[in-house]
C-alpha cells in the first residue's frame, strides 16, 4: 500500500516544483461537484387518495401515512379504534373522513356492520343514524359512503343523509353503483361533493393495483383532477408507497378531497 501512495505523492511533488500542475486544484476537481435539486415538474394534475376502512387492529398506517401528506384517510365509525385512529391522523396532519356504512345490494347476506344508514329506516332514523356515524369519527371534514350500493341510488335515502350533513361537511360519492344518485343530489342540495374514478385495489395484486395507478394518473391528466379509492391493504400501500415519487416527478400531485369538491 505504501508503493503506490509514495508514488502518487512524489508524481505531485515533481509537478508542484517544476510549476506544471497545481496539487490542490487536482484534489479539488476529483470531488464531484454539488448537484443542482431537480427542478420540479409543472404541475399536471392532481389526485384525491382516500384510503377506506381505517381503524382495525394491525393495518399498515405507517406506511400509509408515509406515501403523502396530503393523503386522506376514511374512518369506518363502526371500527374498533375509530375515535383513536381518527384523533392520531389529525393531530398528525391528515384529512380525515367518516367512512359511513350505507345498505348494499344483497343486505342482509352483505352486511355493511353495525350502525349502518338502511333503506327500511325512517327519514328521521336515517338522519340519526348518519350523524351517530359522524360523531364517532372525530375531526372529520367529509363523509364517503362505505357499500351502499342500494341506499344511494335511493333519493329518499340520499335526501335524509346528505340533509344531515353538519354545516361545511362534503360528500363523496364512491360510486359503488352507477345508478347512485349522491352526487347530482349533492349538486342540487348545494351540499360540495365529488365522484370516485377509479377503485385501486378490488384485485388485490400489485400488478392489478399499479395498473389501475395508472389509469388513474391518466385520468388525472384527461380532466385535471381525479379521485382514486384504496383500502388499507399492505399491497395498496405498498404500491402506492414505490410509486408516489415518480408521480410527483412527473407533476401528478396528491391533493386533500376538501380542496376540490364543489
């Protein structure tokens, strides 16, 4: 070892005394120089994330919380760490949803659980049950409806939930019907709301998943804006994980729901 550095000090030495090179200057530009930040890309489109379900034992929140602030989180009521989960996320900056449980078709063998908004209810029950499911999700700025599949595309139904909306709370219909009628009743109820696009993850593969990102990126592009619903599975997480900073590198930004409903 003692060779070659001998050497490589003498090579320096000869140069500095017969004024041919400059040591330093050598060292100095054998340091790869400070690289300039990435510019950002301009900003293309945005995406609204809701991740459903939050709020049973051993989901990947962490992980979730990691992909982006900005990130919202729908809270099932009817969970059993809803209050907790709900007032950890907002203390830490997250948007947080009441994730309410709406009758689906196929009720009662498909059971939304407990607390559930249901078609057979009164207006008033239906009134009751709504703000019951929002109280216990502390913190929540909007509602999206958990199945309901039968309860929204029954405008009786719709009119009693969206009617029961505290002041300045937002809908977003999850469309898990297209004969749902949430939406257009929410435009006519001057109650702000938006639409789901794309639903993540009802194949739960990483390869079905990334597949349906990307057709929701495109969506994006298309219209500016889309809405894209997941679940907290450790596969959706983990897709949405690798692939937030190639589509923030490429001016896809995510986008809290309240800041585009209307």
């Amino acid at each position: 070892m003692l060779v070659p550095v001998a050497g490589i000090l003498l090579f320096f030495l000869w140069n500095f005394l017969h004024g041919s090179v400059e040591p330093i200057a050598v060292l100095q530009s054998a340091i790869p120089k400070k690289q300039k930040p990435a510019a950002a890309a301009p900003r293309r489109a945005d995406i609204v994330l809701i991740l459903d379900d939050v709020g049973f034992d051993r989901q990947p929140l962490a992980p979730a919380m990691a992909i982006d602030p900005n990130v919202n989180f729908a809270v099932l009521p009817n969970s059993r760490n809803a209050h907790a989960v709900a007032s950890a996320l907002h203390a830490r900056g997250f948007e947080v949803l009441c994730h309410l449980p709406m009758e689906p078709e196929g009720y009662p063998a498909v059971s939304p659980g407990d607390g559930a908004v249901l078609t057979t209810m009164s207006d008033a029950e239906i009134a009751r049950a709504t703000r019951a499911n929002i109280g216990s999700v502390p913190f929540a700025r909007g509602v999206n409806n958990h199945m309901g599949s039968r309860a929204t595309a029954d405008r009786r139904v719709m009119t009693s939930v969206l009617g029961a909306l505290p002041e300045g709370m937002y809908f977003i219909d999850s469309k898990t019907t297209g004969n749902s009628v949430a939406g257009a009743l929410a435009h006519s109820m001057r109650v702000k709301t938006a639409s789901r696009s794309v639903f993540l993850d009802d194949v739960q593969s990483e390869g079905e998943i990334r597949r349906q990102l990307a057709s929701l990126a495109q969506a994006a592009e298309e219209h500016g804006v889309a809405v894209g619903i997941g679940h907290m599975h450790p596969a959706t997480i983990k897709v949405l994980g690798d692939a937030a900073p190639s589509l923030r590198a490429r001016g896809v930004r995510f986008v809290r729901a309240s800041a585009v409903v209307d």
